[in-house]
C-alpha cells in the first residue's frame, strides 16, 4: 500500500461511523452474557479503530478500557466520541501494534476484538493474546468466514486472493480449541450490518470528500461492495467467544 492510499484510508475511514461491518445490539447482547466483569476488571479493545465497540464497552462495563489502534487518527476520533458522551474518563488510548505482545497491556480479563484479529493472522492472534490474558480470561474476536460452503465463483474468487486464510465456523472453532481456549458461545453478524456498512461507505464515496480520494482506493471499495451484494450472503462475520482454559 503505498503513502497516498494508506493517508485516503485513514481519512475516509475516521469519517465513517464503524471501521468494518458490526452491530451494536449484537456487541451489547454479547457484553451481557459475559460473567465476572467488575469496575476494576482489564479490558482492551484491540484494533479498536474509532471505537463503536470501546464506547459500548466503557458505558456498560465502567472499568478502564485500553484503546489499541496504530492509527492515532482513529484514536484522536475515538477520544472527542467518548469526551461527547462523558466516558473519556474511562478509556486509555494507547498507540500500539496489536501484534506485538510487549507494547500491549496484559494480566487482562477481557479482550475484544472485532473485525481486526485478520490483519496480523487469526491464528496469530489468537496464539499471542492468550499470554496476555488472566487464568479465564475471555476474548471475543471477530473473523469473516465462509458460512455457506458453495459461494458464488466471483465472491469465492475474490476472498482467495483477499484473504486466502478464510475457513469455516468449524475451522474457526477448532482453531481457537487447539490454542487453549474454550468456545463458551459464537454468534453472527447479521445481514443487516453489513448492509448499512455498505450504505454509509458508498454514500460517502460520492461525497464532495469521497471524490477527491485515489481512485484505486475508490474502485477498490466498490468492488468490496459489490463482491458482498452478490455474494448471496456465502460469507459473514463470526464472533467467537472464547474463555483461556
Ligand atoms: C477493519 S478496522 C476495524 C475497526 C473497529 N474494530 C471496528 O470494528 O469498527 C481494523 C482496525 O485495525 C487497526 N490496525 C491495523 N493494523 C493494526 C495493528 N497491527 N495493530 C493495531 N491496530 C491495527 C486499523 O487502524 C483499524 O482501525
């Protein structure tokens, strides 16, 4: 990715109301089933982005929150949002790489994690952050996986050269089993989510802002929401929710 486009994506996406697809009744339903978060409980947020899911965090939970993202922008964003709603208090952003274990908070009893562990590898994540949480600590994580077997060959072909690691609940699951974790619960990302995504990223596209951006960068969000409007729902975004054993 050169210069140019990564400055058009942190602009054109600090100015969207999420960073990728998610739903917040979908992100609260799963902060109410979790058991044992206390005011003085560690939570991270990691890849947080401007932080849809840091807010919801802080206003349900009221424990700190530690806000990771490499993109300071995002986190200068996420900041004014939580100012706005009085849980600044509350949050501690923290510019860091979530692939590097020795930058990040750690003894934490909840890491959550949506639509970000992909970046620096599932796998990868999922193996890393287990030291970083407490005996039972719980990590959601989000990851994009084929939820019908037999996509259409366009979506199918577009994800191989995406993100050729993109398996099934099963794999995920199983995946998450073999690295020490216990899957309490999984959910999916509804429809809908994805939808209103690709609203907000085509309507800002076109907005007097979204012209001035790079074209590839342009074609290249079109085709993202294209590649998902034919895609006959094939694939999704599931949460696992995972305790370390
Ligand atoms: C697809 S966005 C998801 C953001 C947010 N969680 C959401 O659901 O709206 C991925 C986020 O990960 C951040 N990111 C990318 N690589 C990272 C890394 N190595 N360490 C920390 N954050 C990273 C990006 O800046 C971006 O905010």
């Amino acid at each position: 990715m050169n210069e140019l486009l990564e400055n058009d994506v942190i602009t054109f996406f600090a100015g969207l109301s999420r960073q990728a697809p998610g739903d917040d009744r979908l992100s609260l339903s799963i902060m109410q089933g979790l058991q044992g978060m206390r005011p003085s409980s560690r939570i991270a947020d990691f890849g947080c982005g401007t932080g849809s899911a840091t807010l919801l965090l802080a206003e349900h939970f009221h424990p700190l929150i530690y806000a990771i993202d490499l993109a300071e922008l995002f986190l200068d964003v996420l900041m004014v949002s939580a100012k706005k709603k009085n849980l600044d208090g509350f949050i501690q952003p923290k510019c860091a790489d979530m692939g590097l274990t020795d930058e990040l908070p750690s003894a934490l009893d909840l890491i959550w994690c949506e639509g970000s562990a992909y970046i620096i590898g599932f796998a990868s994540a999922l193996k890393d952050w287990h030291g970083l949480l407490n005996p039972g600590g719980i990590l959601v994580v989000s990851e994009c996986v084929w939820l019908n077997p037999d996509p259409p060959s366009k979506t199918r072909d577009f994800w191989q050269a995406a993100y050729p690691a993109i398996g099934s609940e099963e794999d995920a699951r199983e995946l998450a089993e073999s690295l020490g974790y216990e899957v309490l619960d999984s959910r999916t990302l509804p429809e809908s989510a994805w939808q209103s995504y690709y609203r907000e990223v085509e309507t800002a596209l076109e907005s007097p802002e979204g012209l001035k951006l790079t074209p590839d960068f342009r074609d290249g969000m079109r085709e993202e929401a294209k590649i998902y409007h034919g895609s006959e729902s094939s694939y999704g975004y599931l949460f696992l929710i995972l305790r370390k054993t």
